[in-house]
C-alpha cells in the first residue's frame, strides 16, 4: 500500500484522480484550482462543474480530467480557516475522506492530493499537513487502499520538515520528489 508523497505541478501528475481544492459552488478559484481548470480546459471543466452545480463543504465530487493525465478531478470543497472555531478540521478531514471514498467508487489506484485548504483558504501549513496525513493514513489502514499519492504545493524545506514529523513508519511512506524543468521555471521568482 504505498503512500507517496511528491512534490510536482499536480496538473502534471499521472494519476488516475487528482484533487481539486473546491469551492461549493464548484466554481474556478485561484492558485491550484486555477492551474487545473487551464490545464483540464476550463470550458469543457466549467460546463461539467455547472452541471453538478454545488458541494456541501467537506464532500466531494467527480468530473472527467478532460486534458489532464489523469482520468478524474475530484473537487473537494474545502473549508477556509476560521481560527479553527467553526469546526475547519472536521471539514477539512471529510474532504480529504470523501475524496478518497470517490477514489474507491472509480476504482482509482492512484490519487493526487494539493495541500487542501493551505492556500488562500488560509489554513495553517502544518495543521493542514497533519489533517492530511492522518485522514489519509487512517483511510489507507481501515480499506487496504492501494497508490495513495499526496502533492504539496509548499516549499522544499518545509514540506521535508513537516513529513518528518509527521509521517507514521507504519504507512511506509516514502519521499519522492519530482520537480519537471518547466515546473521550476513557471515557479522561480
């Protein structure tokens, strides 16, 4: 059961799913969501999305990856951080959780997380990490889930030092980082 984490541009990952950081009204946002409704086609993706048309905050749903490598966008409708009063964690956990429950119902082997919820949602980086790995952890554990592959859009340094801390031996998750030429050059400031 391995759970992978990389560091790429997930618009480039060529897993069956990839993970959308949604809004309810599953409409485009900015950062991450952005990057894949250009990647994915936003005509085609917006039309899609339209026809679903709303998501409960912590649930999930599935559209077609149009032009992605992947076959499916799972648009997880994240909640933004609050001071962690309004009940952001249990949202953010059932995000993470109905997407994977998606991953089961299209007989996904493989799906691509972003750090849901860290961008301009606002959430804290390492409670946001902790969420994740510990949702995903305990999903992979209790249904033998097979190819979990987790993408951070954070920096190097943080990321390494916030999977150390965090990451159980028991999952055996692995360090993979896969950083693409064109990746590092739409990145360097």
């Amino acid at each position: 059961m391995p759970f992978l984490m990389i560091r790429n541009d997930i618009t480039n990952v060529a897993a069956d799913a990839i993970v959308n950081p949604a809004n309810r009204n599953l409409l485009q946002g900015s950062g991450t969501s952005r990057a894949i409704y250009q990647a994915a086609g936003e005509q085609e993706l917006t039309a899609a999305c339209e026809a679903i048309g709303y998501c409960e905050p912590g649930r999930a749903v599935c559209t077609p990856a149009f032009g992605l490598p992947a076959k499916y966008i799972f648009h997880a409708v994240c909640p933004a951080w609050h001071g962690g009063f309004f009940g952001e964690a249990k949202q953010l956990a059932g995000a993470y959780h109905s997407a994977l429950e998606l991953a089961a119902e299209y007989h996904c082997e493989s799906v691509a997380f972003p750090l849901l919820s860290s961008g301009n949602y606002g959430y804290p980086k390492e409670q946001a990490f902790r969420i994740a790995v510990d949702t995903i952890t305990q999903y992979v554990m209790e249904h033998d889930a097979q190819g979990v592959a987790v993408n951070y859009h954070v920096v190097s340094e943080t990321v390494s030092r916030m999977r150390q801390a965090a990451c159980p031996a028991s999952v055996g998750a692995e360090w993979k980082e896969e950083i693409e030429a064109d990746f590092q050059k739409r990145h360097q400031g």
